[in-house]
C-alpha cells in the first residue's frame, strides 16, 4: 500500500506503552537523545530536532506521518525529508505544537524500545515503543518484558495529540490506565 503514497513512503508497524517508571536497565542520567518535535498546526506533517547526547550529533528532518486508511495507529505510512538547520528553523517557525523529551534505547529479550520520558509541560509522562518489520511481526510479539499498560490504539497517546499538552490536562487518562 506504500506504493499508493508514493515510492518513499513506507509503512511502520509500532507499539506504545504507558509506563509507571522507568525499566531497569535505563539509566535516568544517561538518556541516549534530546528529541523536540513541532506539530504543523492542520497538517499531518511534524519538524524533528534529533540531538545525540553522547556524540552531539545532530539530525533535523520533516516528517509526514499518518495511519494507514482504516485508522489504525499501529499501521501508520511514514515519509522523512531530511533538513539543514536553516530549512528545519524556517518550519519550525510555522504554527505548531511542540512537545521536547529524553529517549533512552534499551534492548531487553531480544528486542529494541525507545523509551520516552517527556520534558517541560508533559513531565512525568513515561512511553515506551517498538517498532516491529511488518504488521504480522507486531500481532504477534510477546509481551513487554517490563511493566507497562498498551496504549497503541489510544490516538490520545500519539505525539500530535500530545504536542501543546501538559501532564495536567492529561493526568486523568494516565491515572486510570496505570492504577490497577
């Protein structure tokens, strides 16, 4: 179906979880990457300020990002431009909502999370992710090796609806997911 978005569109297949706290294993002072996103206000596309912080290396890029047709928010078609600081100022200056937060990698029973503590208006909020090769791979993945509540298919979990959000305004969803 990428093909119907073009030949640099493709698909990914991901899983998020709301978590209590961070896994063991994650180093609370050592996160792997400082991440800004800017949603563009009325569009499906974000800006991405990717900063390493071990090496400092940097990455900017445009993202177009959606579910796949039937609305499923573990199916989504993604396509990335990547930008020179210039170009990802310029649209980070257009009408948007930004959310800034810490990604640590960690790898446990053979596969990979980026798990994300949110900074400045969302702190407290703790996500994990994996992204899986293909669709079949995802229905099919064991269970999260640490403690957390699946929110894949709550779109209120996802980084558009999130960006402009404080953890007050969401706390009430959290809460309920989290308290047994």
């Amino acid at each position: 179906m990428a093909d119907a978005f073009g030949k640099y569109a493709k698909h990914e297949y991901e899983r998020r979880w709301l978590l209590p706290a961070l896994p063991s294993g994650v180093d609370p002072a050592q996160p792997w990457a400082r991440i800004t996103d800017h949603y563009l206000e009325g569009t499906r596309f974000r800006v991405r300020e990717r900063v390493a912080l071990q090496s400092s290396d940097v990455v900017w890029k445009l993202t177009h990002k959606f579910p796949e047709p039937d609305g499923s928010n573990d199916r989504v078609v993604i396509t990335n431009n990547y930008l020179t600081r210039e170009e990802y100022e310029r649209f980070r200056r257009l009408p948007g909502q930004s959310l800034v937060k810490h990604r640590w990698l960690l790898e446990q029973d053979g596969a990979r999370y980026g798990v994300d503590a949110f900074l400045g208006p969302l702190h407290g909020l703790l996500i994990a992710e994996r992204e899986y090769e293909t669709h079949q791979g995802l229905l099919g993945s064991a269970a999260l090796p640490f403690e957390g509540v699946e929110v894949t298919d709550r779109s209120e979990f996802t980084g558009g609806a999130l960006a402009g959000k404080t953890f007050d305004e969401i706390r009430h969803f959290v809460r309920a997911l989290l308290t047994p």
